[in-house]
C-alpha cells in the first residue's frame, strides 16, 4: 500500500488534474505491479521528455520497495 500512495503523490503533484490520477497495485508473493492511468492530456506529463520523468518514478519505487523487502514495476497505462 505504501507504494501505491507514493506513485499517487508524484503523478498528483506533476499533472494539470489530479483528480484523473488512478494508481491500481497489484500484488504477487515478492513483487508488485503498480499500474497509473492519468487523462490524455496529462500522460506527456507524467512520461516526460525521452521518458526520464518515468524513469525517475520507477527508480524511486525500486528504491522504496527494495526497503519494504520486495520488487515493483510501474506501468503507465494509457
């Protein structure tokens, strides 16, 4: 859950409607597939220029899931 609510803060605070922003987790035995749908006009925003404000997010979750003792993916959903 922690790590759901962390990609949901981040794409909260980087789009025009925060409202939109939907974080699904689903979960296995050691990982986790974080699924994030945000409104059209916004998915630009959450990729970012060559896909490096995506990249930053899933290094971020590497990080906090690796100190939870598990893995996560994140996956941009369109």
């Amino acid at each position: 859950m922690p790590l759901k609510e962390l990609i949901s803060t981040i794409a909260q605070a980087l789009v025009d409607d925060p409202d939109s922003v939907e974080v699904r987790e689903i979960e296995g035995d050691q990982n986790a597939l974080i699924e994030l749908r945000v409104a059209k006009g916004d998915i630009g925003k959450v990729i970012g220029k060559e896909g490096r404000t995506a990249q930053s997010m899933r290094t971020l979750l590497t990080a906090a899931s690796t100190k939870l003792g598990r893995r996560a993916h994140l996956d941009i959903v369109d």
